[in-house]
C-alpha cells in the first residue's frame, strides 16, 4: 500500500503549517536573535524597530507574565534571553507587525549592545573548566583493567566527530490565536504536541487546559521538531496572547538555521583490546558531547550512546563515559538515531583501526564478535531473538561479499588514481523510549453512524508515513476497508499527554494503543451481532466489511451492524491505553531491560575515490535489515533509502562550520552541503531478513525510523579504505566528516 499522502504530496494539496488559512487580521512575528555567542546584554533599543510602520510590538522578556523557562529535563534554558546570552542566535525579541516583511525588517533595526565574552566551542574545553550540563555517567560490565594482559592486541586513539543540520524542509514554526477567555489555540510544527502545549501554558502562566495544540503534519522533524518546536510556538502564543490578535511565526531557513540545534558533536579516546582469535575483550572510552549552551535533550541523547556504544557485539569488559559538556553553541538536540550514531562510531572507528593495526579486515574483527542470544548488553538486558549473525550472513550470501572484495581489490590493482573501497556495518539499535515513562501512548476512535471511522492518536506524520500505518491497523483490525478510515491531526484536546513521535516508536506506541481501543469496540459490535445472530460472540469476527461466523460469511454487514449498535445504545466511542510492558531501568546501578526489542541489520556500501581530487562516489549499497513483518514494505523501503542517504551525508559532506567566536559560517545551503540526487548511492539494494517479528512490535512490524541511518558508517569507512589502497603510509584518522577537502590530505599525507 502507498502512503496516503502521495498523491497530495504531488499535487501540493497536502496543508502545512504555512498552508493554513490565516484568519484576518493575523500579524506576523520575527525572532531577533544573538549577535554574539557569549556576552552580557547591556541594552535593548527598540524605537527605531517601533518606528517603522505596521510594527505592532516588540516583545522582550520582561513581557512574560509566566515564566521564562523552556528547559525540560533541565531548567536552564529561557524563551528570551535575559542579561546573557549564550550562543549566536539566542532569542532575545520578538518583533510583531502586520506584515511578515515588515517583522523581519524590523527585527534587523533593534540594537542590541552586547559586552562580549569569551565563548567555549570546544567539549574538552568545556569540561577542562567544569561547564557540565550535567553530571557524567558511566555504564560498564566486567573489568577492562582484569583482562588488558590477556589482550594480545591493544590499540588507542581518538575520535572527532562533526554534527548534522536537520535540514527538514518545512522550517520551525507556529500560528497561534486567541480563542475566547484567555484560551489559545496553536498550531505548530512539532513532534510533540504535548511539550508544545506545556511549554506554552508555562510561559503564559496558565493551565494546560486553557492551551490547544494541533498538528496536521510536519515537512520532516528528524529529532528537530521533538524539543525545539516548543520555544518558537511559546513565541507566537506568548505574541498572540499579548495583542489579542492571531499571530504566525516561520522561521526563514537562515535563521532556522543559526537558532536552532542540532546532532551533536562528539570527541573521545578510546582503547580496545583483542585476543589472538579477534575477540574484543576490552572496550573503554571517554567521550565528551558537544551539548551546547543548555540541556534540551542532552541527557537522554548521551544515555542512548552509552547503550550503543558497544554498537552490535558482545564485550564482555567495558568502561563508557560520557560527559556532557556546556559550550556557547546552540543547544543541540534530537536528530534521528539520538545519539546511538555517535556511540557506534566509536567502537567502529575502534574496530577499523584495530584491524589496521593488526593487518586484518575490519570485516573479520565484526563478525568475530557479533552478538549472539542471550549475550548480555553492559547495561544488563540480555539479547534476545538475535538477528546479528542471520543478517550478516545472509549478506554475505546474497550479495556474494567475498566476490565483491575481491573484484575491488582487482579494480584497485588495476588503476593507479581511481580506487575503490568496501565496509561493512552492522547494526543492533534499541526500540523504546530510554526513560520508561514515555514508553505510553493513546488512541480515540469513534465509529460513526454510517460506519465511517474517525482515529486520532498521538503520533504525528512527519513523512514517515505513520498515518497510513495507523489507517492500517485500523483497517486490518476491524475488518473494514481502509477508505472508511479517518486519520485525524495530532490535537491535545482529543490525545492528552501525548509522548513526542520520536524514538522510532510512534507506530509501535500508538498503533498499540489503537488496538487495544478498536478490540474494545470489536467486542461491544460483536456481542451485538450475536445478539443478532442468535449465536455466541466467541464464534463471530469481522472480515471484509462483513460479520463471520465460525469461517463463514453471514449476511450481516459492517454498516448494519454499526446501526444496529447505535440503536441498541452501545457506545460507538473507545479510547486506547497503551504501555510498553517488561521495561525497566535502574538509573543507580545503570543496569535494567530498558527496550522492548532490538532491531538489527547488515549494511555494506562501496565507493570510487578519484584520488587526484579527493571527491568520491557512493557506488553501491547493500543491506539485509530486519523489518520483522513489515506492516507496510513500500513505507519502510523508503525509510531505509532516507536514511542511509541521511547517514551517509552525516560523516561524508555535511560539516558545521564555527568560527573561533562560535558564529555559525555553514549557515545557509550555499555552504552547507547535503546529499542530492547526484550524490546518493547509484543503487541501494535492501532485503528483508525474513522473519516474524516481534509480540510488541505493532502487528509484529518492526520499528524502522532511525536505525538504518546508521548504515552511513559503513561509507565512512569505504572512503577510508580507499584511501588507504592508494596511500599504503596512511593510517586511519578518525575524523568526520570525511570532505573531499580531508580525503585530498589523507590521500597525500606522508608521501
Ligand atoms: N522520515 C521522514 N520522512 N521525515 C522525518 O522527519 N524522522 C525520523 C524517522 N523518519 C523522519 C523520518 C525520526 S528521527 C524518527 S524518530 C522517526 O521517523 C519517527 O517516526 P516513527 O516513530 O513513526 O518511526
Ligand atoms: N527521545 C527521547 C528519543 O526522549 N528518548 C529516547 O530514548 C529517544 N530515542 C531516540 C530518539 N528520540
Ligand atoms: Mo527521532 S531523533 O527520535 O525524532
């Protein structure tokens, strides 16, 4: 089955938050951001903002009348800044005119004097001094120092790892009005509705209740939108509720792109030890997490690379610490994978230099060490239903690996400035929320009186096709035809307490929920039908618009029934809770059974290097993922494909430029280079390890989002074997993203 957009997409019919009619009289509102990344604010000059015509209003923080705090798992970060600024771009005011030219030409005439200060761009910098957004943590199992004189090979070095812009088409952004006795309603480009409506009634100083929130759907979040919708919707509520007027405020990509934060960046040591035969015996490292100028997700995105920082193998000694560290950047955040794509860039950059060290295939060293069932994670959940090993074997087997190897050394012994290379990446990445709160979702589903059903959940359509994978189970689960099926916008009026659509896990989260609301309903419509049929409700189920009984079509149809029920006065209304059962974690001992299922998969990408410029080719991906029994393949196909091109952009040409006073210079899409048409992979081949899938998956179809990115690494490493074929003195330097600009330097390095 498509995806229920497509045809909208195409045609542009599908309503975005700029597509939204605006109601007259609507303002519009710009965000005057920081100058400077650190410094104090001496004065805010806004008359010759105020003079030009159509302004409305400048809006600065004295003007909150509840609070100035949009942290969320830590409260250090204000809507406006207040005496300090932190990063370039902070949001000091907000500009309110009739026109959205005019707010962006005022919001350049409000003077700000700054005394400045000296900004920390650097992690180890940062930690060097003690700025710490939050305490370290350590996860670790066994003991590394036990056993390094068991290691016959021990290898250091250091990892530098760049960031990633989301780059989501649709930019943030809000439209908020007032509705009538202080409440508000917003719409708002955002993954989580929820934090949104919170953060909004926290800023305004009035209850939840009073603050509406809803979401058609979002041109790409990627993590973007799960924490950092929230302070440009507070500013457009906050303007809306100032002047009583309805007020809209999209950010242009220039200043989307200076405000807002993004992947982490990451820097560490680390030292692995391996035995004669390949085992990795001991893993440890130091990481240091760029988190910028305050926490926003920090916390929860460094425990996820503490859980993958063993990536898809058993070790059975290690020591991981990460420290997240306070630098006067914008406040990074969310961005698909969370954190595990760093974590499993350190023990493959640990792996790839182990084999160059020791003269063997990285690709040994992984399949030495794949995970195995029941081995145990470092943080205590053992593995179960392991696929590791089955996908790395049924790549080696479909896409004939050791011909492949084989035919790119030849190529490479046959051409002197061409060269080709080949990694491998395998992949294990947790489903679930970290933190086990989140892991609960709710659906409310109405059948109407003529059979047509209305959902509406929490789970938000960002293009990753969650919509059409709800009216799925809807469909499937009440045996109608999909076209009867309505998936509403994500509206905290109808879905309360909504967790973002984040993780992975908004179909698997929400579609539960929708089960369990639609199996009530299916038993209340069931019971009348035995009413009906004069039969017991255990023999009836619905198939294809009809009642069955006992295997057997009956004559009573779907709309009937619906009818019959209406007029019996059976509630035709149910709504769904769902928590994720069996999870658990324990923060004091760091050990627990924190997700639901493992997702696993093999990756291999090759490229061509052309070595008098350093540029490169993504050639060909290869990989045999574990979909479990994929609700929707087409969907899921192409989540793997933007994924993989997502990644493989990541390490490859996506690089975040600062200069030395933490001023954003890759600001704009001249200067930031994402992956186009010309740069993705030539073919990417994907086959689904067939399997089941596992009982808390939804229908047993697998989550899908964000593992696949981390495929990319393979790229990374391809490159790096390329360049090697070509210089033998090189040796592996482990910093992203490979640019043609470094790939020209390794290439050349030592000769
Ligand atoms: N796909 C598209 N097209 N656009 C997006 O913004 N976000 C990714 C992934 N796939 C994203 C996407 C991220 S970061 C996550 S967590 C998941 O989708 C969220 O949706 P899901 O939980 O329904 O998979
Ligand atoms: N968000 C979050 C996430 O709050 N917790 C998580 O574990 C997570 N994982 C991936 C993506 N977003
Ligand atoms: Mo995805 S980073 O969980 O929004």
């Amino acid at each position: 089955m498509k995806n229920i957009d497509t045809i909208g997409h195409v045609t542009g019919k599908s309503v975005y938050l700029d597509d939204i009619p605006t109601i007259s009289g609507t303002l519009h509102a710009a965000v005057v951001g920081s100058a400077i990344a650190h410094g104090k604010i001496l004065k805010v000059d806004t008359t010759e903002a105020l003079r030009l015509d159509g302004v409305v209003k400048v809006i600065t923080c004295t003007d909150i009348p509840g609070e100035n705090q949009i942290g969320g798992i830590v409260e250090d970060e204000t809507l406006l800044a207040e005496g300090e600024v932190h990063y370039q771009g902070q949001p000091i005011a907000v500009v309110i005119a009739k026109t959205e030219r005019d707010a962006h030409k005022a919001a350049k005439m409000v003077r700000i004097d700054y005394q400045e200060l000296e900004p920390v761009t650097d992690p180890r910098i940062a930690k060097e001094k003690g700025l710490l957004l939050i305490p370290p943590r350590t996860f670790s199992m066994g003991n590394p120092n036990e056993v390094w004189s068991q290691c016959k090979y021990i290898v250091e070095d250091s990892i530098e790892l760049g960031g990633q812009e989301h780059l989501y088409i649709e930019t943030q952004g809000a439209y908020a009005y007032p509705v009538e006795g202080g409440y508000i309603k917003v719409h708002s480009s955002t993954q989580g509705p929820t934090a949104v409506q919170k953060t909004v009634a926290r800023v305004l100083g009035l209850p939840m209740n009073l603050i509406e929130v809803d979401v058609v759907r979002l041109g790409g979040g990627f993590g973007g939108k799960e924490d950092q919708a929230s302070g440009f919707a507070a500013m457009a509520a906050l303007a809306a509720h100032i002047t009583g007027k309805p007020v809209k405020l999209v950010l242009p990509r220039h200043d989307d792109m200076r405000m807002t934060g993004k992947r982490h960046p990451y820097s560490g040591d680390f030292r692995i030890g391996l035995t004669a035969d390949l085992k990795i015996l001991a893993f440890e490292t130091t990481l240091y997490q760029n988190g910028g100028a305050a926490a926003d997700l920090s916390p929860a995105i460094m425990e996820r690379t503490l859980f993958h920082s063993t990536g898809s193998y058993y070790i059975p000694n290690t020591r991981v610490t990460v420290y997240s560290c306070k630098t006067n950047l914008p406040p990074n955040t969310a961005f698909r994978g969370f954190g595990g794509p760093q974590g499993m860039f350190v023990i493959e950059s640990a792996i790839a230099k182990a084999a160059e060290t020791i003269g063997v295939s990285a690709i040994e060293i992984q399949q030495a060490n794949l995970l195995k069932e029941n081995d145990e994670f470092q943080y205590g959940q053992k593995a179960e239903n392991v696929n590791a090993r089955k996908c790395f074997a049924l790549a080696s087997e479909k896409f004939d690996l050791e011909n492949l190897r084989q035919s790119i050394e030849n190529y490479n012994q046959n051409n002197k400035y061409s060269k080709r290379g080949l990694a491998v990446m395998p992949l294990c990445f947790g489903i679930s929320f970290t933190n086990t709160a989140m892991n609960q979702a709710r659906a409310l589903v109405h059948i109407y009186q003529d059979g047509s059903v209305s959902v509406s959940t929490g789970a938000i359509e960002m293009g990753q096709g969650v919509n059409t994978k709800m009216a799925q189970v809807a469909s499937i689960l009440l045996g109608i035809d999909i076209s009867r099926v309505k998936i509403h916008s994500t509206n905290t009026t109808r879905v309360a307490n909504t967790s973002p659509t984040a993780a992975s896990s908004g179909a698997d989260l929400n579609g539960n929920a929708l089960r369990i609301a639609i199996a009530a309903l299916k038993k209340r419509l069931l019971k009348v039908a035995a009413e009906l049929l004069e039969c017991s409700d255990d023999e009836l189920t619905i198939e294809n618009e009809t009642v069955i009984r006992n295997g057997a079509p009956t004559a009573l149809k779907w709309n009937e029934l619906v009818k019959k029920a209406h007029l019996k006065r059976v509630a035709l209304t149910e709504n769904g809770h769902y928590a994720t059962p069996v999870i658990y974690f324990d923060k004091t001992k760091e050990k627990g059974h924190p997700f639901a299922y493992h997702v696993y998969g093999t990756g291999v990408v090759t490229i061509t290097l052309d070595c008098i410029r350093g540029t490169y080719t993504i050639d060909d991906v290869y990989i045999v993922h574990d979909f479990g029994n994929s609700i929707n393949p087409l969907i899921d196909l192409g989540q793997v494909e933007g994924a993989v091109v997502q990644g493989i952009g990541w390490l490859t040409l996506e690089e975040l430029a600062f200069d030395s006073k933490g001023r954003l210079l890759s600001n704009s899409l001249s200067t930031y280079k994402v992956p186009d048409i010309h740069f993705a992979p030539k073919s990417i081949q994907c086959i689904p390890l067939p399997t089941n899938g596992p009982e808390l998956a939804v229908l047993r179809s697998k989550a899908i989002g964000e593992p696949p990115f981390m495929y990319g690494i393979a790229a990374y490493f391809a490159i790096h074997n390329a360049i090697k074929a070509f210089n033998p003195s090189y040796s592996i330097k482990l910093t992203a993203p490979l640019t043609p600009e470094r790939v020209l330097m390794h290439l050349y390095q030592g000769r």
